[in-house]
C-alpha cells in the first residue's frame, strides 16, 4: 500500500489510487462463466424443451442445490424476490399477519410480505453488523407475529443463535434471506440451513448468477410442496391435472426457465471457491486498513464467516463526501449502502401500496413509520460506504483499494473540507 502523505484527491484533480481496471460482476472479467455453462446452454436448446414443466434441468438444479447446501429440498423461480414470496407463501399466512423484518436490505426481502398482505413489522439492527437485533425482534412481536425474516446482509451472517432460540421460544417461523451470503457460515453451520426456509438469489451481482433466479431451501416436506406449487400458479403437476380443479389455491407464475437452470448448474460448483477468494481479498484487505484512523473495516463477530458480497467499510462521520472521493479514486462504492432504512419509503411512509388504500397499514395499523423508529440503523447507514466486492480482485488490485482508503483518510483527517 502506497500513496503520499497530503496527495491531492482525485476528485481534486490529483492521480487515481486505482492504476488498473478492477473487474464487475456485470463484464465477463468479473464472473467465472466458462465452458461448463455453455454445454449446458447448448444441451437446453438441443433438448427443444425451454420450459421447466417438460424439462429436466430446472429439477436437476434443485435437486444439486439442496445436497449443495444441506437441506432436503429446494424450490427454483424466478428471481430472488420471488424466493421469498415463495417462503411466506408456504406459510399460507392469514390477511394481517406479521412478519418481523430488518430495516435495512433490499426491497425483495419485504414487499412479499405485502403481496400476500401481510405486514412488514421492522426491528432494529445491530449497529456494527446491520443485521437483526435479536433482542429489538422480540420486543416487536404481538399475537399476530408469524414470523422473523433474517437478512444476512452484505455476506455477513445474522445473530443465528439468538434468532433461532427467540424463533423457537414464540413459536415462530425463522426465515434465512441468503441473497447476498452464498456459503456464508454461523458456528461452523452454514446460512440457509439454520432457519425453517432459505431464500438465494440468481440476480447478475450474486456470488453465482443466471442473471435472473431464485432458489428456496428447506428441509420440512410441507413447505416445500407448497412453494413448488406457488411457483406455478398451484397447478398440480405429478400427475398432469387438467380442468377447473388444478388450481389449488390463489398463487403467482414464478417458474424459472431451463436456459436459467443451465447457467445455474455451471455455477453452483464454482461457488464455494467464489465465496472463499472473496473472503481472502477481503481478509486482506481489513489487515492493510487495519490502524488508519477514522475507517473501520467490516465487523465480523466471533464464530461468523461472512462471505462478503459488499465489503462495508465503516468510517467516522461524512460518509457522503468520503464516499464520493473514494469513487472518484476509481474504487466502486456507495456511500450510506441505502440512503435511508426502508420505512422511510414511500411505500412505508406514504402507505403507497393498493391504490389510495394504504392497505393493509390503514386496515392493521400499530406501527408508525418515523424517523427514530429503528436508531441503531440510522446511525450506521450515516457512517457505511459499500464497497463492491469480487472474487476476481487480485492482491495487487486490493493494494489499490487500500491506498485508495488511506489517501482519503488522511485528506479528512487533515482538516480538508
């Protein structure tokens, strides 16, 4: 790690910290797609079947995936969204029910909760991980709580033990939302097969990717029967039934596509070795910043080992301007991850959901949707910047990025405006 002592930012005008293109998930450079996913694109087309209902791919994937994971089925569809509404789905939850969810993650992790209206309950996070707070989760459960949706949040898994413990005190159903930590592991067990569901995603970003999909993983028999008929509109399909009755009950068309299921068949054996070059750059990475005062690197409590899809770098106030200088030092970031936690939303905050309604809020009120309602989330989305992460950075590139950091430190730290 180079730079010099008061060196101009780039944003400034002086030279970038990063001197060599650093590869995205979005270039070919920055995935691990080889000749293993076109034999399989090509054996899909060959086939003439492109459907999962005539296909053998899309039930081969899921077959793979649980004995990759550990569970004893999963349900692939298409997009990870969808995996959870397939999770809150198989609960067949009553109008008003609640789910216990963090505010801060994607919006894929909470609007299925409103399709199948329910209610999104938010707790509060731990500050250093961003991940639910066990203990705020159980002050936030009443008679309706169904359930608690885990997000583990940038690769970094959740408190498991204090959720599955509260999960199993209330009688409530523990939901993994594993979108962004592929082979992330709690005590030695991996994520996803720790809750009652798990949820992946397939999206272009993730660790392993066909560019769209979903997969829920579970090991209880009964939820994984009724996801699977979720995912395809609750039409019975073993044996074929035809005529008014295949439709079993009010469900969505989520069936992921065997041209999907080929792409994630190439990659799920390249996921573990993703996950791990991940962690060593990151690991790397969190010892050269180690000491530079004002930054933080990533809090990974004891017995976690967080497969970093972001590498979330903590720093002492003015996340904003310090992020758009790192940015401009060709390190691809954003500050803050989210601007704001998700009740803030108009979706949450203005009730915009079906029509003028403000259902179901208008219908189940109880929860306000202010600023303060979950401060240790505020504060620490004022103090992140999320770094994109790769399994393809090399040692040399992560040098960069450091330098990168430090420069930046040191032009704050200084006094410069």
């Amino acid at each position: 790690m180079t730079f010099a002592v008061g060196e101009k930012l780039a944003l400034l005008g002086g030279t970038k910290a990063i001197h060599d293109p650093l590869p995205t998930f979005s270039q070919s450079a920055g995935r691990t797609f080889g000749p293993e996913e076109e034999a399989l694109l090509l054996s899909a087309l060959r086939s003439g079947c492109l459907s999962r209902n005539g296909g053998t791919l899309v039930k081969r994937l899921e077959a793979e995936f649980a004995a990759a994971l550990g569970t004893r089925y999963a349900a692939a569809c298409s997009h990870g969204s969808a995996a959870v509404h397939l999770a809150v789905a198989a609960l067949d939850p009553e109008p008003g029910d609640e789910f216990i969810v963090p505010p801060i993650t994607d919006l894929g992790s909470i609007v299925p909760v409103l399709w199948q209206n329910c209610v999104p309950v938010f707790a509060d996070v731990d500050r250093r991980t961003m991940t639910l707070d066990p203990a705020d989760a159980a002050r936030r459960i009443t008679p309706r709580t169904r359930a608690i949706i885990a997000v583990h949040l940038a690769g970094q898994p959740c408190d498991m033990g204090g959720l599955r413990a509260l999960a199993e005190r209330r009688r409530l159903v523990l939901i993994e939302d594993c979108a962004q930590a592929y082979w992330a592991e709690y005590q030695g067990q991996r994520v996803g097969t720790i809750g009652d569901m798990a949820c992946f995603s397939l999206q272009q970003s993730k660790h392993i990717t066909s560019g769209e999909g979903g997969l829920l993983a579970t090991s209880n028999a009964e939820y994984a029967g009724r996801a699977e008929l979720f995912a395809d509109k609750a039409w019975p399909r073993h044996p074929p039934v035809l005529g008014s009755s295949r439709f079993l009950f009010l469900a969505q068309n989520y069936r992921m596509t065997e041209l999907q299921a080929a792409v994630a068949l190439g990659q799920l054996p390249k996921v573990a070795a993703v996950v791990e070059r991940r962690r060593e750059r990151a690991q790397q990475l969190s010892r050269l910043i180690a000491g530079i005062p004002g930054v933080q690197p990533p809090h990974v409590p004891e017995g976690t080992r967080p497969s970093y899809w972001l590498y979330m770098l903590h720093v002492a106030g003015r996340a904003a301007e310090f992020g758009e200088a790192l940015a401009a030092e060709g390190v691809p970031c954003w500050p803050r991850y989210i601007v704001d936690p998700l009740y803030r939303s108009p979706i949450f905050a203005e009730r915009k959901t079906y029509g003028t309604s403000g259902f179901p809020f208008s219908q189940w009120p109880g929860q306000d949707f202010h600023p303060g309602l979950c401060p240790n989330a505020e504060a620490a989305l004022s103090g992140v910047i999320a770094i994109h992460w790769n399994e393809n950075y090399t040692a040399s590139q992560v040098e960069q990025i450091a330098s990168a950091i430090a420069k930046v430190a040191d032009h704050y730290r200084s006094g410069n405006a």
